[in-house]
C-alpha cells in the first residue's frame, strides 16, 4: 500500500499504518498501537487505526472519498 492508497482510506490495520507512516515491521506496529503511539479502534474483533488522526499528527492531508450511492 503507499501512502497516497492508506490516505484515501477511512482505516487502515495495524501493519499497513505502521509501514505506511511510521515504516515499522508487523511486530513493532502491533507494539506501538498497543503502547497508545497510533489511535486504534476495535471492530467486530478487528484492530483498525483511523487514518485522519495519524494524517494530521504527521502534517499530511487526507483525501475524503466519496462513497459510491
């Protein structure tokens, strides 16, 4: 995923936000979700992390995408 992909995204998971953003292995994003670094929410069982609080901690701009009707 780049990051141009994970910024059009409401959410992306653990991994993909810790290689995308912060360029961290599965281990170490897991970790720093865990230790609060990255937002997370919980999703039917899923761990998930926004991407606009990430975005706008980093100073990127998120892409809204309009969902199809």
């Amino acid at each position: 995923m780049t990051l141009t992909e994970a910024l059009s995204r409401a959410t992306v998971s653990v991994p993909e936000a810790g290689k995308v953003f912060y360029d961290l292995g599965r281990n170490a994003s897991y970790d720093a979700a865990k230790r609060g670094d990255m937002p997370t929410v919980t999703i039917g069982g899923k761990i998930r992390v926004p991407v606009a609080p990430v975005a706008i901690k980093l100073g990127l701009q998120v892409t809204a995408v309009r969902a199809a009707a």
